[in-house]
C-alpha cells in the first residue's frame, strides 16, 4: 500500500491513502479548470463593455465561444484522465485488499518474507478473478 505522509513529516500506511490523493489531484485540477473559465468570462464582459461597434462585440464574442469550445473540449480529455486514474487506483486498491485477504499479508510483505513464492502478475489477476466471481455469483 502506498505510504502517505502526514503533516509531521511521518508515514503512514492508510489503506484509502492513494484513492485520497488521488481525489485530492482530481479536485486540484478541476479548480484550477474552474477559475480559468471564470476568467474568461470576466474577460468576455470587459472586451464586450470596450466594444465600439457591433463587428468588435461580434468578433469578442467568436474570440470567447472559440475559447469556450477549447475548454470544454480539455475538461472532456481532463474528465476521461481523471476517470481512468481513478479506475487504476480503485484496482490497485481491490488488487491489494484481495491479496491481503488471501495471504494475510500485503503483497510487498509477502515478496519480502518469501521471495521465493513470489506470485507473478497473471497468477494475481486469476486470483483477483477467482474471488471476484465467487463474491458476486
């Protein structure tokens, strides 16, 4: 499990640590996304207030909707981005608690104490499948 530092400087091993660093992320990026769509139209009722003519509030108006389009068509990638971390999170997370569950052990503890017995990444995910199947059938 990932080892998540505290205010103090100090490690601990919290078992939703990742998943809430990764929320923490997601969250980062969407405010920032936040903001700059506010900007933008901010700048929009400024540039419309200069127009002089009909043809600059018309040609503020293409600049900001081009701009708009942008934003949204990078709040598209940034949403599937965020969506796929979350996936792998959440299966590194399951991954971990079943094998915990079935070894008792985490799996670097289980590398650690028997190396030897190293369980390959195929024979995890048939584990992985095998309990699933069983915890849904």
């Amino acid at each position: 499990m990932p080892k998540e530092r505290t205010s103090s400087g100090q490690s601990s091993d919290l078992p939703g640590s990742e998943l809430f660093e990764t929320f923490r992320e997601m969250s980062r990026n969407w405010i920032e996304r936040a903001s700059a769509e506010a900007e933008l139209g901010f700048k929009l009722t400024k540039d419309l207030n200069a127009a002089r003519s009909v043809p600059d509030a018309v040609a503020a108006c293409q600049e900001w909707l081009t701009k708009e389009m942008d934003s949204r068509a990078e709040d598209a990638r940034q949403f599937m981005s965020d969506g796929q971390k979350l996936m792998d999170t959440n299966a590194r997370l399951l991954r971990e608690m079943v094998i915990t569950s079935l070894l008792g052990r985490t799996s670097d503890e289980n590398t650690r104490s028997y190396p030897d017995r190293r369980c390959s990444l195929s024979r995890r995910n048939e584990l992985t499948t095998s309990l699933l199947q069983a915890w849904f059938a």
